[in-house]
C-alpha cells in the first residue's frame, strides 16, 4: 500500500501519543491504521456524530463539503442524510 506524506504523518503521530481514535479517509490508510489496531472514522463519520449530538446541521455541512474536492460514497451520504432528516421530510 502507498500511503502519501499525510496518511504517514497521522498514522506516526496517532502510534506516539497513544490515541484511541484516527481521523482517516484514505482508503489505504484506514487499513493501515486498522492493521496498527487503531479504531478509525472518517470525515462522513465526524459529521454523522456532530448531527446526532446537535452540534451541526447534517445537510448544511454536506453542501459546503460538495464545494470542495472530498470524495464520498453516495450510498453512505444518502443514508446519512435521511437519517438525520427532520420527521416527515426526506
């Protein structure tokens, strides 16, 4: 697996302070930090719990991620989406 400057740096700095949980959305690094045992989320995964605390509105957050260069699964968004959509709305 090649992982880029980034991926390496989080991954080493994640093994140095002993950290619970990685910030990751490289699919390579997510198997490496998952090989290392780290527990791993991504960016969809922050939000989703931001949305679920109250912290941010799901819809609002994903718009502004669309106007920038993040890739994710549609799948994965569609589901979040509707499961953080006011009742009765989809």
């Amino acid at each position: 697996m090649r992982l880029d400057e980034g991926e390496r740096a989080a991954i080493l700095l994640a093994t140095q302070i002993g950290a619970d949980l990685l910030l990751i959305d490289d699919r390579d690094g997510v198997n490496v930090a998952r090989s290392k045992g780290f527990a791993v989320t991504g960016t969809l995964g922050i939000l989703d719990l931001a949305a679920t605390r109250g912290l941010i509105r799901l819809n609002e957050a994903v718009e502004h991620l669309k106007n920038t260069s993040f890739r994710y699964p549609p799948d994965v968004l569609d589901a979040l989406l509707a499961r953080h959509s006011p009742k009765g709305k989809s």
